[in-house]
C-alpha cells in the first residue's frame, strides 16, 4: 500500500505540477525536475523513495539512454563524419580538460575530477535538434554538422564513461581490448540480427489488428533483452540501453512505432527518472551559502564557458564564419540526459558527492533554458534555404 502511494504521489504530481510549470513556459525537462525538489525530502518531504521508486527511476534512466539512441540516424551524418570529428575535438576534449582542471582546483580528487570531465564532454542532442530545427539550421551545413558533432560527443562521453567505469569497478575479468572487441562485434551482429528477427515476427503476427501493441511489445522485449544481454558482458545499463537504441535506430522506420515508443517512454518511465533527480537535489545549499555554493557556481560557469568557446574553434576549424561559429558555440551550451545520466551513475557507485550532483542539476537546468534563447538571439531564421553539400 504504501509503494502505491508513493507512486501515486509521483505520478500526480508530475502530471499537475509540471503542467502548472509549464504555464510559466518553462521547459519539459525543467518542469519535472522542479516537481521533484518541491516534492522532496528537502523541500515538502512527501515523496518517499523507496526500492520501488527507485527501480522504475532506473527503469527511466535505461528508456531515455534508449530514445537518445533511437534518435541518432548514423546513416545521417556519414558524409560529415570528418568535419563532425574535428567540430567535437574542440567542443569534446576541451571541455573535458577543463572540467578535469576544475575540479582538481576545488579540491577533488582524481576520481572526482576524471568524472567531472567526463561529464563536461556531453551535450544533449534532445535540446540541439529542436533548437536548429525552429530556427531552420537543420537544412544548412552549420546545422547539420552540430548535430554530428553533439552525436560523437554523446557516444565518446559514454564510451570514457565505461572505460572508466570498467577501470573503477570491474564487472568482467575479460581484458579491457578484448572486452571491447567482443563488444563491437556484438553491436554488429545485433544490427544484422534484430532487424530479421523483427520482419519474422511481423511475418508471425499477421496483418490483423494489433489490440495489444505486439510490435511495441516486441520492441520493449528486444530493448530489455538487449540491454540485459549488453550488462552480462559487463556494460552498465545506461550505456547499454544507448547502444541498443542505437543499434535499433536504422531497423525502425516507422514513425507510428517511433512515435509509440516515444509516448511509452515520455508519458511514464522518463519522467518519473527527471523528478526523482529533481528530489535528490539538496536546495540547502543555495541557503546555506559558503563553499558549496561557490563550487556550484564555478562548476556552471566553467561548463558554460568551456563548452561555449569550444564549439566556436570548432566551428572555425571547419571553415565557418566568426558568428557562425558563434550560433555553434551557443547551440552546444545545454547539457541534459547524458549530463544527468552520467552524473547519476556516479552519485549511485559513490564516486561524486552531493554538491557536484546539485552543480549537474543547476547546469542542466541553466543551459536548457538559457542555450536555446542565445541561439534564437543570435540566428536569423533561416527556413527555407537549401543546405550546401559538405566539402
């Protein structure tokens, strides 16, 4: 009865409250996470997360690394992979030394600074793509090329992440090449295998009418297998449930599919995840003042900054303008699903504190709400207009 309750409580409140956020125009995101702090234990104190909770928090975690995967097309950015590369050398690498620095200047140790990092080398491709597409950079070369970029930058944080993860607290004895050797041909042979193993059970299932969501069923079958098969080897659940969207996403061409998958996800799991972030951030700080306060701060700005001018030498290492490389910059500043996710991990295996988690929460939070207005201020719409083929 009481796990009930709690649930009750949790989906209530995301429904209402984030609703009523809404109405201040406030972002999805934003919205849900603001839920779980006044719901929280350091705010209301009415949201009790016990072992239920929690399991369907990890349940959302696993479906948005899942979605974030789906919604890559490597077939999209192929003939950018070159460019993309270099663009995320510089909005990549140098907000991870930035972040390792950082962190080793407020005192944490090569643990806590290694994640820091880690967690500065993300962006979040679910804020970058609706923000080019509402001001038509998807259709230019600009455009396309920061969402090749954020994509090699999403993939190379959670690759560091499970190299590091594996160096940390291994879960396989099988050496670190060989385990991504097997790892990579897993990938491939799933790629080839589901989508045959998806046309025989559409073959199984006939043409009749699908009362009961088989396909999505089969989906969510393939996504859990997969995901549990990827943990066996030894990934963790985060970066496994990315792989396997990823894998899925060239098999899956039907937006019906795509578009149930996304109500499944967004309309339960996922938010429950984003306030159960929301009621573990601790608001104290922000009263207490201090250090903590300072850290947060610093860590913010350092994000900002790094991720800000490292997107604009990235856009001038591939030949764009001054303001082009501006508009590149700014589009890269939000930090989101893959910030969080990361910094998730970290707080669950021990290996960042309390304050370093509040700093993720304030940055995603920040950068999702300010990245997508610096980008409407600094573009001009550019609907319309043809993209240049890529050099």
């Amino acid at each position: 009865m009481a796990e009930l309750l709690s649930f009750l409580i949790l989906i209530s409140a995301g429904l209402f409250l984030s609703e009523l956020f809404k109405k201040f125009h406030l972002p999805y995101v934003i919205a849900l996470i603001l839920t779980g702090i006044i719901i929280g234990p350091f705010a209301l104190n009415i949201l009790v997360v016990d072992e239920t909770i929690d399991f369907l928090g990890s349940i959302g975690l696993v479906f948005l690394m899942f979605m974030a995967g789906l919604e890559i097309k490597l077939s999209s950015f192929r003939k950018l992979v070159g460019g993309a590369a270099k663009f995320s050398i510089f909005n990549g690498i140098f907000p991870m030394i930035v972040g390792f620095m950082v962190a080793s200047y407020l005192g944490y140790d090569l643990v806590g600074s290694l994640m820091l990092g880690i967690i500065f080398v993300s962006s979040s491709i679910a804020i970058v793509i609706p923000v080019l597409e509402a001001q038509g950079l998807l259709k230019v070369k600009l455009g396309r090329l920061i969402v090749s970029g954020t994509i090699l930058e999403d993939v190379f944080s959670l690759v560091l992440l499970s190299i590091f993860l594996q160096m940390m607290a291994p879960t396989t004895e099988i050496p670190l090449y060989l385990f991504y050797l097997i790892l990579a041909i897993s990938l491939y042979a799933l790629r080839v295998f589901i989508p045959k193993a998806r046309e025989l059970f559409k073959k199984f299932h006939g043409d009749g009418k699908d009362l009961f969501e088989e396909e999505v069923r089969f989906i969510f079958v393939v996504m859990i297998a997969t995901v549990v098969f990827f943990e066996l080897l030894g990934l963790h659940a985060i970066i496994a449930g990315f792989f396997t969207g990823l894998v899925l996403s060239e098999s899956i061409k039907s937006e019906m599919l795509i578009k149930k998958m996304h109500a499944l996800s967004y309309g339960l799991f996922i938010p429950i995840f984003f306030i159960i972030i929301g009621a573990e951030m601790d608001i104290g700080v922000f009263f207490a003042g201090g250090e903590a306060l300072t850290v947060i701060l610093i860590i913010v700005a350092a994000s900002v900054f790094s991720k800000f001018f490292g997107g604009f030498l990235g856009g001038r290492a591939n030949g764009f303008t001054p303001k082009e490389s501006v508009i590149a910059g700014a589009a890269t500043i939000p930090q989101l699903s893959t910030t969080l996710a990361v910094a998730f991990v970290g707080r669950e295996m021990g290996l960042i504190d309390d304050i370093l988690i509040t700093a993720m929460i304030v940055l995603s939070i920040a950068t999702t709400f300010c990245g997508p207005i610096l980008v409407k201020y600094l573009t001009e719409p550019m609907t319309g207009r043809e993209a240049p083929e890529p050099h």
